[in-house]
C-alpha cells in the first residue's frame, strides 16, 4: 500500500485488489452486514473484467455511460439474489443504490399507501409499464389511458421480445405514446405520462447519461414528449399496479 493525498487529507491506497476488498469492508460506509455497499468493489471489478475482455477478444468499444449503468445494474441484481424479502425494487436500486440500505431486510420501513389521482380536466393520463421474465427471453409492455373521472378509455397489453427488463420499460413508453397520439379523439387534450421505472425516467428527462445500446429508443420518446409538451412523471410503484397486470399479461 501507499500513502497518497487528497484535498490535504491523507489516506492509505491499496495496492492491489485484495488489499482494496479487505480494505473497502473494513470501511465504515460497509459496517453493516447487509448493506448494499459490499457489492459494489465486486461489481465494479467483473464490470471492467469483462468490458476489457470484450474490448480484446470482440473488437468492442468503451462506453462509460454503459459502465456505469452495468455495474449499478448488477448491484441491484445480486443484492435482491442475497436479500428477495427486502422492499426495493430493482430499477429502484439501479437509479439510487442507497435505498438497499434505506429498505433492507432488517430496517424495514412502511409508507401511507399511495393511489392513483385523476388528472385535472384538459388533460389524459396515460400509466405504463414493462415486464420481462428472469432470464430475458420474453416480456410484455401494458398501459392505460384514463381521463379526469377516472374512467379508462384505452388499454394495450402485448409481448416484446427478448432483452433487458429496462428495454420493457422503454417500449412501454414508446407504445404508449405512439397508442395516445395515434388516437384522434385525443387531440384536445394534452397528455399526462407516468412511469414507476426511475432509470428510463431520468434517461429521457437527460438527468443522467443513456448507454449507446438505448439511445435510439430513448431519443424517441424524448423528442414525441418535447414535440407534444407531454408532462412526463416518475410514481411509485403501488400507484401503477394495473399497468403493472397488464404489462404481465403480455408476456402470455
């Protein structure tokens, strides 16, 4: 190990990867034993082990975007695999892994049960949803059009193909823009769009940066919700249960 500096604090650098491990879990961020933070040295490693693999052996190219959306992709996925009773949802960890610590097992916390509200008059509300079986071979997409009474007007549920469950997220948000704005009936009314997948959320809000592979898709919807002035919402997942139904029937 070396001593190193940073704005004027010293501190001890590893170095190699088993003094970074052993050193990253003695770490006060990691003392808990279930906390989230103990996946993500493992994470970040076989992210990069497998990128440098690609690079070498497939000619592939470096996307620091996709890096980042990798490893916190898989911190999610192996903390739900070790802690399945914990109340977080994966993209939920994927946008924000300090929930895992926030919602694990052993500090479980229960919030007033939110609902779905009415949009106001002049305006549609349009839930969506996307869903993909474990192993990525199959998925459905769901959405439902409902007005200010509450009254549903129009529903979708279909099957997509193969992919990542965040592909599901944004066909479902495609599909349904393309259902609303196909609808004549529609046209008076300006539309209200909510998902509960806070990763496409922040994606096509361009709050954080899109992996190469999804960015066609996310420029698609982003450009129909800016040609439209769609107000596009991020909700918790309770208030899109139905839509949530749907998007699983379509799966078939």
């Amino acid at each position: 190990m070396r001593c190193a500096a940073f704005w004027g604090v010293n501190f001890v650098v590893p170095g190699d990867p088993g003094s970074f491990l052993f050193s990253w879990h003695e770490a006060s961020v990691s003392g808990s034993a279930d906390s989230i933070w103990h996946f993500v040295p493992f994470a970040i490693i076989w992210t990069i082990w497998l990128l440098r693999n690609d690079i070498i052996f497939a000619d592939g190219q470096l996307d620091s975007a996709q890096i980042l959306f990798l490893v916190r992709t898989r911190i999610a996925l192996w903390f739900k695999a070790k802690f399945p009773d914990s109340l977080c949802f994966v993209d939920d960890l994927i946008a924000d892994p300090s929930v895992g610590d926030r919602l694990s097992a052993s500090k479980r916390r229960f919030s007033k049960q939110q609902v779905w509200e009415a949009p106001p008059i002049g305006f549609l509300k349009l839930n969506v949803d996307g869903a993909m079986v474990s192993n990525g071979s199959k998925g459905g997409i769901g959405g439902i059009v409902r007005n200010n009474l509450g009254v549903c007007l129009v529903t979708f549920s279909l099957p997509i193909g193969l992919g990542p469950p965040i592909m599901a997220e944004l066909e479902a948000i495609f599909h349904g823009l393309s259902v609303f704005f196909s609808n004549h009936g529609f046209k008076k009314f300006r539309l209200i769009l909510e998902t509960d997948c806070s990763v496409t959320f922040e994606w096509i809000s361009n709050s954080t940066p899109c992996p190469t592979a999804f960015e066609p898709l996310v420029r698609r919807c982003r450009d129909i919700i800016a040609s439209f002035s769609v107000v596009f919402r991020h909700v918790p997942r309770e208030i899109n249960l139905a839509t949530d139904s749907l998007a699983k029937e379509g799966i078939g």
